[in-house]
C-alpha cells in the first residue's frame, strides 16, 4: 500500500518540476505552513478568501513584513492554491492590508 502524500511534500515536488530556485521552494514551504498554523492547522483546502486576507494582514500589522516579503507570500499562497489544490482564486479579489515600506527620508 502507497502512503499518502503529505500536503507540503506535494508543494515541494510541484516547485521542483518547474524548476523553481531552492530558495523559492524554502519560501514558499515556509509560508504555507505559517499559513496553516496561524489557522490553528486547519488544512487549506477549508480555508477561503477571509482567512487568506487575515493572514498577509496579519504579516503587515503584527510581523511588520516588508511590502516584497508580503508579495512574496501571495505568491507562495497562490501556487498552493492553484498549481497543488486546483482551485481558482480570481474571483476571491483577496483585500489584504498592505505592508509599507520603510520610509528613509
């Protein structure tokens, strides 16, 4: 009997055919399973546009990630739902706070 894959081994194996850098798989890895433990690991696939948004708003407000690190985890968010879940999120029209960026001046 074949065991089931795990969720982020298909992320991985998903990122790795399409030839993405390491450091985009270990990104992207890192960001979904952030995803999930922020949601008390309940599993993507029962999460929707709210808990989307409240994470990366999440990032903004109280990890005071940078603009480019919140981007970056959408994408990482995106491909999971798209390449490895199959779902289509155009309609979800996500509407995050967003990060801002640090002001030099």
């Amino acid at each position: 009997m074949q065991k089931k894959k795990k969720l982020l081994d298909i992320v991985r194996d998903k990122i790795r055919f399409r030839h993405y850098s390491i450091k985009t798989e270990q990104s992207y890895v890192g960001v979904d399973k952030t995803l999930y433990f922020f949601h008390n690991k309940r599993h993507p696939i029962e999460m929707g546009k709210m808990e989307i948004e409240q994470f990366l708003t999440f990032l903004a407000v109280e990890q005071k990630v940078s603009p480019t690190t919140q981007n970056q985890a959408f994408s990482a968010i995106l491909f999971l739902y798209r390449e490895v879940l199959g779902l289509d999120m155009r309609e979800w029209n996500i509407q995050a706070l967003r990060a801002m960026g640090v002001d030099y001046a």
